[in-house]
C-alpha cells in the first residue's frame, strides 16, 4: 500500500514535472478539438450569414413616402435610384460585381395600387429585388427586403394568424428538448468519450510501462523488495488519473465548442441534464478509464518497446469505436446482461444517460463490473511483472 | 566464518527463440547458461566470478538477486532462500549492473528519496546516507541535475549509490568497472575495498583478471555454465599470474567438453 503510494508519487511527478508532457497530452488534444471545431463552426456560419453589424449598400426606386421610416430602419444605407424601369446595365453590373448589395424596385403608385388591389381581380403590383445568391450580404440584404415586404403585406391583409406569438409568448411545439437533445448527444457522445479515454490511456501508458521496459528502468524498480502488485496497481492508478485529465481535457473541447458548431438552430441542452446525471457519468468515465489503461498496460507489458506496443493497441482501438458506434446506429440493446460485459456496458450506459433513460441500477452494475475487471487485469499484470520472460525476454 | 553466500546446484536453462538461434548459430532450441553451479562466500570476503563471455555469470548473479528463477537448485543469501522468499532476498542486497537505468527525467535527489521509501529506509537515516554518498561520489554538485544530462560515469555513480540506499550486507555486482575510465573505475574499487572492511559481503562478476587480483580474495573461474575451480586467489594461482592460470584452466574445461 505504501510503496503503491510512493509509486504513485512518482509517476505523477514525472507526468506534472514535464511541462512539455502535460501541454501535449492534457491541453494541447482538448485546445485543439476546441479550435477546430469553432473554426468548422465559424466556417460553415460565415458561409450563410453575414456579420451581425453590417450595413448593406442598396438602391431604391420610387421608394413610397409612407415606408420611407421604416425602411430606413433596416440596416441598410440606402441610395435613390431614379433611372427607369428594368433597371440599367450600370446598376445591374454594380451588383453583380459584389460593390452594391441590392436594388429594390417599387412600381409607380405603389402604395395607391396596393391598397386598392382585390385578391383574384388582374394583377397585383409587384416589387423587384434584385441581388446576388454568391454574396452572402447581398443575400442577407434581400431577406431583410423580403421580410420587410412579407410583413408589410401581412399587416394590410391581414385576414387570420397562425401560431400567434410563438417563440415569445406560448410553446406550440410540444416535443421535449430533452429527448431532442438527447438523442443527438445520446448516440454521438458515447463515443466521442470513448475515444477521448482511449487516446489519453495510449498517450501515457505505453510510454511509461512499454517505454520504462524498452529503457531497462522498470528492472531497477524490479530488484527492490516491493510487491509486484504494489507497483502493478500504483501504475494502473498514476495512469488513469493522467488518461482522465487528458480525456476531460478532449471532453471540455468539444463541450465547448459545440454550441459554435451547432450554431443558434440547436440548442444546446447540456443545462437540461441534472447533477445525478453528471455524477452517474462521471462514475462511468472513471470506471471506464481503469479498464481501459489497464488493457493498455497489459499490451505494454507483454510488447518489447513503446513502438512495439502502439502497434499492438491498434486493434483494441478498432473494437471500442465499433462498440461506441452500435447505439449511434441503435444497434445493441441494454438490460442486464449487457451492464455485465466491461466497456460495453459502458457505452450502453453512458448513451441511457445522455438519453434521460438511465436507470441508477444500471449504472451501479457498470461500475461494478467495470472496477471489477480492472481488478482482475491487474492481477494479470501483476502476474506479469513477475513472469521473467514477460519482463526480461530477449 | 559465516557462509553468508550459499550457492547449491544452480541451474538455469534458456529457451531459444529463432532468432536467438541465428543469433547464436545454433540449431539447438534450449541454452544451458548455468549448469550445477555450486560456490560459497563468507561473511566479509569480496568473491569474484571470472568466466569469458557467455560463462553464464550475469545469469548466475541474477537468480541470486531474484530477477530470474533458477530451474532448478537454490541459493542462501544471509540464510534466505532465493526460490522461497525472494522478497526479503532482495531487500537485504544491494544489486547492479549495467542492465539497471535510472529514469532520465529525474535528479539524484529525487531517484535517491525514491528508491529509500521503497526499501523502507527511515526518512533520516537516508538522509545521512545521502549526505554521505553524495559527496563521497561527488555527486553532490549533480544532485539536482535530471539524471539523463549526467555524463556515464556519474550515472553510474548515481546508480551504484542508489543500490546501496538501505546499507545492505551483502552486494552483488555484475561487471562494476565496466564501461568506467581508469579514475572512476578506481573510485568504484577503492569504495568496494572499503565496504569490505565495513565487513560487508561483496560478490562480483568480471572477465578482467586485474580487477579480481587487486580486490578478491577467492575467486571462482566458470566455463560454460559450471564451475572449473574455486578456491582463495593464492591458492588458485599457485605462484603465477591469474591470466596463466585461467588459460591452463580453461584448455582442460574447453578440452573436456569437445
Ligand atoms: N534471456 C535469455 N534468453 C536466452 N538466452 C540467454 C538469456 N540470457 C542469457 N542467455 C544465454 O546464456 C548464456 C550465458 O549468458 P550470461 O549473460 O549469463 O553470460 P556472462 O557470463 O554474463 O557473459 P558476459 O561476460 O558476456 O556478460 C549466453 O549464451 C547467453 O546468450
Ligand atoms: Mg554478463
């Protein structure tokens, strides 16, 4: 117990004494999620909108004394155009070109005919925007046009409403924002977490089992009188403590950039789950995190060198996205039986959760199951530390 | 005199793999690296295995430090058996070669606090044996310098100092000069001379007949695996030099196995 702590100790001064190591395994995987995924967000939102202040540079014609104010109130700087009707070249090339944003185009006696207008009798007056669809101001200038005009028709005719003063007043949209949400985060999530822990466990633990085999450095902590369970389980324990920073470090990068992502259309419903459910995930991670490393530190210890190892991990990488991926495709049910297979529990676990359909029963299994297993490769790997052809083959 | 090094019937067998096999241009599956290897060390004396390449001495000196287990035979090191308890084994030697690293990443310091709380040393008794050592090795100016910007004879320094954190009474080295300049080297023999009169007891291994004519006082020759003679260093050269004698020896041994 001791000497776990002394080794412990040291693993963790190793890890947190290395600036370099802590940047690349703890910051640097969640920093760069978090920058990628606000850049794809920002990249994808700067395609379809334009930037919240911009004031757009547009024509009019005949523009009607009575909507002079209001259309003044867009954001849009207007110029009075007074050539005829179609429009000249000159003005069309103009925005073509991307210099002017728009023209807006009312008929002579706009107001007059308007009002005058019977639905179904003749024609009614039509007002022209022009603009251009490849420039993203220009198309922002003509769905502020069009909004402008679609409620300025609205208020003239306006014979019933549907949904009146929805988004302010009444929810007509009776479907939960949690199941919305949670179905989303349920099926992509487990597996972003899994890969997370995955990628933490590989950054530490075959570099300090394989790595201190390969450097000839664990056959010094070998010919010390400490038990080979001593330093079996302090390396398990050192090495999921890191994997979790690294994991959480991948996790909170994501968290946080996924409302960029998402942009406004979804919200982002993270505030809908409570504390229990944090606590259950979290239970789950960290039971989730000792399987994993001590899996990985079961193939460092048998592989001649760190290279060796990564190789041999490999596959092990291949089964949990495959398995992380199965509720994504609703694949693989839940129930009892599977709370009892390590890591797969988890998956299916971790994907109640984020669906608002765990069961703390459940969760408790996993744990359980998951501790358990953990303890059982430690066992193993205690065996291996004492097996000379595991430790000193050749 | 206290047998303080009881070494009965040793073997050790190695499977090959095929590469070893090309390795070693053989076509046999199995190497017998120790084979009845029997010798005793008394309490206070320095005995030297001597034995080309290949004798099976490192293999020897590590089932007695408990890395590897004998296949069949034992030894008693201070009474205690190496197949039945090699934990206490090992926490009454000290043991090194160059086989043992220390991790670049740390300092003499740390390492050295390190290694004392897993040999159980008290917090001041390391202490002062820090205090001792270090400045015994001069390492004391490198004790906060990371371990893998030390030149290679002050890691071995570090690492021989580090074997002997919990004071032990018997100390087995595999090869000690080796690798050393002639300065170092003396360091480490001039130190090994001295914890024989602190009547420690001190086995190594070594194919350098200077080494084991400056500071043993028996000495075991083995060939392939067995021991050829074993007896005090006078005895053993009756008059000539060790190198004479190992040659004699060794013709004899070679002749019998053809
Ligand atoms: N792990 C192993 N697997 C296979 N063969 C081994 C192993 N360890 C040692 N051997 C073989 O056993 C024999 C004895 O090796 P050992 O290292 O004990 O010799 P040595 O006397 O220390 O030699 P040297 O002076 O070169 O250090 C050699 O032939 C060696 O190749
Ligand atoms: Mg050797």
């Amino acid at each position: 117990m001791n000497n776990m702590l002394v080794i412990i100790k040291k693993e963790l001064a190793r890890f947190f004494g290395d600036k370099r190591l802590v940047f690349t395994t703890a910051i640097m995987p969640g920093l760069l999620i978090f920058l990628m995924y606000t850049l794809m967000g920002e990249g994808l939102m700067r395609e379809f909108t334009t930037e919240e202040d911009y004031i757009a540079k547009a024509y009019v014609r005949n523009m009607p004394a009575e909507l002079e104010s209001s259309l003044k109130e867009l954001p849009v700087e207007w110029e009075i155009w007074d050539g005829g009707n179609p429009a000249s070249d000159q003005v069309l090339q103009e925005i073509a070109e991307g210099e002017r944003d728009g023209l807006l185009v009312f008929p002579d006696r706009f107001m007059q005919d308007m009002l005058a207008y019977e639905a179904g009798q003749g024609e009614a007056p039509n007002v022209e925007i022009y603009y251009n669809s490849e420039e993203s101001n220009s198309g922002a200038f003509r769905s502020a046009a069009v909004r402008f005009l679609d409620q300025l028709e609205e208020s003239v005719a306006n014979k019933f409403d549907i949904n009146r003063g929805e988004g302010s007043l009444g929810d007509y949209d009776r479907v939960s924002e949690q199941s919305v949400m949670g179905q989303l985060l349920a099926g992509l999530l487990p597996m972003l977490i899994m890969t997370f822990i995955f990628s933490g466990c590989t950054a530490v633990a075959p570099e300090s089992i394989a790595g201190e085999k390969e450097r000839g450095t664990i056959a010094t902590l070998l010919v010390t009188p400490m038990k080979r369970s001593a330093l079996a389980l302090g390396k398990i324990v050192s090495l999921s403590v890191i994997a979790l920073l690294a994991g959480l470090s991948s996790f909170l990068g994501t968290i946080l950039s996924l409302p960029k992502l998402m942009t406004d259309e979804v919200d982002f419903g993270a505030a809908s789950y409570t504390a229990l459910d944090y606590g259950l995930l979290f239970a789950v991670i960290l039971s989730t995190v000792l399987v994993t490393v001590a899996v990985i530190s079961l193939i460092s210890a048998g592989a001649k060198s760190v290279k060796e190892a990564s190789t041999a991990i490999a596959p092990f990488l291949s089964v949990i996205v495959i398995v992380s991926l199965l509720p994504l495709f609703h694949l693989g049910g839940g129930g009892k039986v599977a709370d009892l297979i390590p890591l797969y529990n988890s998956v299916m676990t971790m994907n109640g959760i984020f669906s608002f359909e765990s069961s703390v029963s459940d969760v408790v299994i996993t744990v359980l199951v998951n501790f358990a297993a953990a303890g059982i490769l430690g066992g193993i790997l205690t065996k291996m530390f004492s097996s000379e052809k595991v430790m000193f083959n050749r | 005199m206290e047998e303080l090094i009881q070494v009965k019937e040793l073997c050790k067998t190695f499977k090959l793999s095929a590469k070893q096999q090309k390795l070693e241009k053989t076509k046999e599956k199995t190497k017998v690296a120790v084979d009845g290897l029997s010798f005793t060390a008394y309490k206070g004396e320095v005995f030297g295995l001597l034995g080309p390449n290949g004798a099976g001495k490192t293999t020897t000196l590590r089932m007695l430090a408990t890395l590897i287990r004998p296949d069949s035979g034992d030894a008693l090191l201070d009474g205690v058996s190496v197949t039945k308890d090699p934990e206490t084994v090992r926490s009454r030697i000290g043991f090194l070669t160059s086989e043992l690293k220390l991790e670049d990443f740390f300092s003499p310091n740390y390492l050295f606090q390190f290694f004392a709380s897993l040999y159980g040393v008290p917090q001041d008794k390391a202490l002062a044996r820090r205090e001792e050592l270090f400045s015994r090795f001069g390492i004391d100016r490198f004790a906060e310098v990371k371990v893998g910007d030390l030149s290679t004879g002050m890691k071995q320094k570090v690492s021989l100092v580090i074997s002997l954190v919990h004071d032990p009474d018997i100390i087995i080295f595999d090869e000690p000069t080796n690798g050393l300049d002639v300065l170092t080297a003396k360091v480490v023999t001039d130190f090994l001379l001295d914890l024989r009169a602190q009547g420690k007891t001190i086995l190594l291994s070594t194919h350098i007949f200077s080494l084991i004519e400056k500071i043993c006082d028996r000495v075991g020759i083995m060939i392939s695996g067995k021991m050829a003679v074993c007896d005090t260093l006078e005895k053993i050269c009756g008059g000539k030099s060790l190198e004479d004698r190992f040659f004699e020896v060794y013709r004899e041994k070679a002749g019998d196995l053809e």
